[in-house]
C-alpha cells in the first residue's frame, strides 16, 4: 500500500465518519479513495461528477455498491437499473456490467475476493 493511502487510512481507524465526506466530487472526473485493500477484498469510496462513468467490464469477483449520493445507472449483463442514495446493487462475478450518471454521484465499492 501506498505509503500517502497508508496514512489516510490510519487516520480514519477507530473513528466514527460519514462515508461520503471523505471523497469530494471534481468538476470532469471521477474521483477514487481506498479505504481498504487487503487480499481479500476492498472497500473504495467513488465520487463521479456529472457525465461520468465506467465502462463495460467485468471483474472475477463479486462486488456490492452501495449508493451514498445521487443517482445511477447500472447495467449489468445487459439490463439496466436505477439506484439512488441509501440503495445498495450486488453486482455477480464475471457478468459485464457499466456505470453511467444519472446526477453526479457517490459510492461504496465493496469487492470481495475470496
């Protein structure tokens, strides 16, 4: 682990916080912050401004997002879904799946790995 994201992450240990006060929305861009990444999983706030996204892609392991601000869209194997804040979206392993805004956005990007 990066030694800046290693100190972060120790400044956040054993503190009560709300999740989307740690990732801050940047005009044109999607902003990324790891909370956790250990061999098996991760946890990753996002913060995606308006007319972002992911692509279609597809990951070996199962993933839940969890939706802290805004709305989304996410398709997963073809099928597109809303989810707004407070409303958490399973998505499986190895099924393609893509992100686009619906408004500017937040989210909890847990990845399980084993």
């Amino acid at each position: 682990m990066k030694e800046k994201a290693k100190t972060e992450m120790q400044s956040i240990i054993g503190k009560a916080f709300h999740l989307k006060d740690l990732v801050d929305y940047q005009e044109g861009s999607v902003v990324s912050r790891t909370i956790i990444d250990k061999k098996t999983g991760t946890i990753t706030l996002f913060a995606f401004d308006e007319g972002q996204g992911l692509s279609e892609h597809t990951a070996p392991f199962d993933a839940a997002v969890y939706v802290l601000d805004g709305e989304v869209e996410i398709v997963i194997s073809g099928k597109a879904l809303r989810a707004t804040s407070g409303q958490l979206v399973i998505m499986p392993a190895n099924e393609p799946h893509a992100l686009n805004t619906i408004t500017p956005f937040k989210m909890l990007l847990v990845m399980i790995r084993s």
